[in-house]
C-alpha cells in the first residue's frame, strides 16, 4: 500500500507581492512524496529549492495551491502547524551555528524538552538519537563547540532526530566539510533511512553524492519542478540537465564516452563501483 506522506498541489510561492521586488520563487508545483522515500532535490542557486523545502514544514504558507501531509491540508484553519514541524524535521545549512548549549546532551535535548515530554522521554529520545549520528557516549557531556565540524553537524542533526520526525529534510547537510566529513555524515543518513524507514529529502549540489545515495531526483529550473525521476534515468538525460547548468556525476560522462567509442556497455552506473563491474564485464565480452 502506497502512503504519501507529503503531498503539492499547484502550489506557488511569490515573494514580496504586489511590490516592484515581487519574485515568483516556485511556480505551480505538483509532487507526492511517498514514506520512506530517500530523495535528492537539485537545481542551481535561485531555482528554488529552499522555498520549496520550507513549505514542506510550513515554514512559508504556499501564495496559492494546497499542501497535504498525512492527508491533511496544512492550510486549513483547524490544522495544528506545531505537529507538522514535529513531524517534518528541517536542517538548515550549516545548523552547528545553531548550537548553544553547554554539552552535547543538552542541546539535543532542547528539542523533545519543547514538546512537553517528561525527562525520562527526553533522556531515551536524547541518547537514542545521538546514537543514531554515531556520537558515543565519551562525548555526551563535551562542549558542542569543541567537536569537529563533522560532529557539530551530527549533533545538530541529532537534535531534530530526538523529535522523531516522519520526515528529515536535510539543505546542504556536507556544506563546508572535508570529504571525511562529507562520507561520514551521508553514510549515517542512510544508515538511518534504512534502519528506521524516516522519508529523507537531500538538497545538494554534489551530483556524486545524490547519485550514491538517493532513490529519486526532483530537478528545480527558475521556480519550476522540471524532472521527478528515478535517480537513473535523470542521470540518462545529462544533456537536458547541461541545458539548465547542472551536471551529472563523472561516470555518466565516462560510460557514454565509451560507448561512443565502440565499447558495448550500459551507461547508467551512478557510482564508480558500477561503472566499475560494468567495464570489467564488458572487457569479459572482449577477451
């Protein structure tokens, strides 16, 4: 059975309306996401990626059009816009500037401990969360701001994880880190999708990392949704996304000049390890 858990309606979002500054951010978005989905949203900078996802927790109200989450229109009056932002968890870019407690363990509690819950609740969600971002219990008392900057962000995502949400939508969550620190924040998030099952939507601009990790790319172009498709056959049209200054991941372009070449082989590996055991069959066929 096939349950959506968010879904848009022709929505559109018109910044400063009616005023010589007005700018149409997204423009008559349609999209069903599904739970336990894991999807990438792309798009170059001002296509609206952020406008969209701040829709997703009712953080902006849509300028026209209806959004429903677990069936529900978030803009009817009687709708209660609290438990959608407990439900549908935003990390915002760079969210270790948002960190301020004295330890770690506080500061993701500050989260459950804002949902009313007693301290024996918030003491589970706390650890169980931290646990879930690989964070051990050495540095369960250390200062946030002494940790490395993989950490930090860790702790920030843990913070949003204590509040169990349905869906974790995370804005350049590997923004400024090295590539240990990119590696080791994305392989926990899909750890996690998988563990838990949460819906997880993935803004970057790292066409390798949405190719590794994601079921599905949602493509933004000047306010529009312009390709929602499997991770696959998005990356099979490089070409349209070269259009609009994206790209695709460094093995589509090597796969295609081999076959342009004569070799006969699949072109749709989205990682190197694919395309890996697609050329070694190919030179199978060969010897």
């Amino acid at each position: 059975m096939i349950f959506l858990q968010i879904v848009f309606d022709n929505v559109s979002h018109v910044y400063s309306s009616g005023t010589t500054f007005e700018q149409h951010a997204i423009r008559n978005i349609n999209l069903k996401i599904e739970q336990g989905e894991f999807i990438g949203l792309i798009g170059h900078t001002g296509s609206g990626k952020s406008t969209l996802i701040q829709h997703m927790n009712g953080l902006i109200k849509a300028s026209s059009g209806n959004i429903y989450f677990n069936g529900e229109n978030i803009n009817d009056k009687n709708f209660v816009m609290r438990n959608l932002r407990s439900k549908v968890g935003l990390v915002f870019q760079y969210p270790e500037h948002q960190l301020f407690e004295t330890t770690v363990f506080k500061d993701v509690s500050f989260g459950p401990k804002n949902l009313g819950l007693d301290k024996l609740e918030v003491d589970i969600r706390t650890y169980e969360a931290l646990k879930m971002v690989g964070i051990g219990e050495d540095l369960f008392d250390a200062s946030p701001f002494e940790l490395s900057g993989g950490q930090k962000r860790r702790v920030a995502i843990a913070g949003i994880l204590a509040m169990r949400p349905e869906v974790l939508i995370l804005d350049e969550p590997t923004a400024g880190l090295d590539p240990l620190g990119r590696d080791e924040i994305l392989n926990q998030v899909s750890k996690l999708q998988k563990e838990t099952g949460v819906t997880v939507v993935l803004v970057t601009h790292s066409m390798e990392d949405v190719a590794r990790y994601v079921d599905r790319i949602l493509v933004m172009n000047q306010g529009r949704l312009v390709i929602d498709q499997e991770t696959r056959k998005v990356f099979a049209r490089y070409k349209e996304l070269e259009e609009i200054h994206l790209a695709a991941p460094q093995v589509t372009y090597i796969m295609n000049a081999l076959r342009d070449k004569g070799f006969s082989l699949k072109t749709d590996a989205t990682t190197v390890e694919e395309a890996r055991d697609e050329i070694l069959k190919c030179i199978k066929r060969y010897m």
